[in-house]
C-alpha cells in the first residue's frame, strides 16, 4: 500500500519528516506492513538518516540563494499548479 503525501511544510522541513516517518511506522505495525524508500526497500533508521541529511543539505542550498524552505519563493518554484 502506497501512501502518498503532499502538504505545504511552512519551516520545519525536519520535523515534519520525522513526524511523517513516526506516522508511517504506526500506519505499518497497524495494518502488518512496513515503511519502504522510493525503491521499495525497507527503509531502515540508517535510512530515514541519509533522507534527512539530503533535506537538511537541500535547505542550505536553497538559503545560500535566497529562498529560504517553506518560503514564498519556494511555494512559488515548487507549486504544481
């Protein structure tokens, strides 16, 4: 069973991923399944650290060019509309 999730994360990228991941992990015990990366693999704790990494590198990026994460200029730039 595939979850997908879209939601408009304001600043707290991190958190939110790790609010997501311990949802995700009650949603898997609950219904006898499991939280799976992109390849659907099993994502590990060793895992769900290298995603938040790449998030946290990701939002430098984007501060050293003014666009600060969960900002207007990014709603913009990454709005599917």
């Amino acid at each position: 069973m595939s979850v997908p999730l879209r939601t408009q994360v304001k600043q707290h990228g991190i958190e939110a991923l790790e609010l997501m991941l311990q949802i995700a992990s009650s949603l898997a015990t609950a219904l006898r399944g499991r939280v799976v990366d992109d390849n659907r693999t099993a994502l590990s704790e060793a895992g769900a650290a290298r995603i938040k990494e790449q998030l946290r590198s990701i939002h430098a990026a984007m501060a050293q060019h003014n666009v600060p994460a969960g900002g207007a200029r990014a709603l913009r730039l990454f709005s599917l509309q």
